[in-house]
C-alpha cells in the first residue's frame, strides 16, 4: 500500500467504497442473525387462537426485506388454523 501511495496511484474512494459495502453486507449478515435468533418463533405442533380453536404448525417461511444495511432474509413459523383456512406468522 505505501509503494501505491508513493506512486499516486492508490484510490482512497474506491478503497473506502470498497470497505463500507464490506461492512455493510457484514452487518446485514449478523442482523440477519440477530433477527433470527429466536428460532422463527415456534411455540410447538399446535397453539391456540384464542377463541377456542387450535392452529396446526405447517412450515418455516421466509421473507426477504430489505435494511439500510442489506438486504436480510426473516424466517418465521407458519401455523395454519384449519378450521378457518387461514394462517398465521
């Protein structure tokens, strides 16, 4: 670095660029993480809905938004209250 420096040659805004989209996709990685970290929110096989009917655990779904920091995948638990034929996150 200080043989491009003497030379003139070394582009600290590219290089700087280049260090901030570094960090920027490091933290979208350990926000993903953070919002993660709670295992998706599963409560078990099946919860209640609060009216007496049960909601059966189908799946993990995702969702992908999008952070000042990075683009970040949520993973969720998907319950399906049969009775209904409607679901919940």
């Amino acid at each position: 670095m200080r043989g491009r420096q003497k030379l003139g040659s070394l582009d600290l805004e590219a290089s700087e660029m280049a260090i901030r989209a570094a960090m920027h996709q490091l933290g979208g990685v350990l926000f993903e993480k953070f919002l993660n970290a709670d295992g998706g929110g599963h409560q078990g096989a099946h919860i209640d809905c609060g009216q007496g009917h049960q909601a059966e655990f189908v799946d993990y779904r995702g969702k992908k938004i999008v952070t000042v920091l990075a683009p970040v995948e949520v993973v969720r638990a998907y319950y399906l209250f049969a009775c209904r034929r409607q679901g919940a996150v």
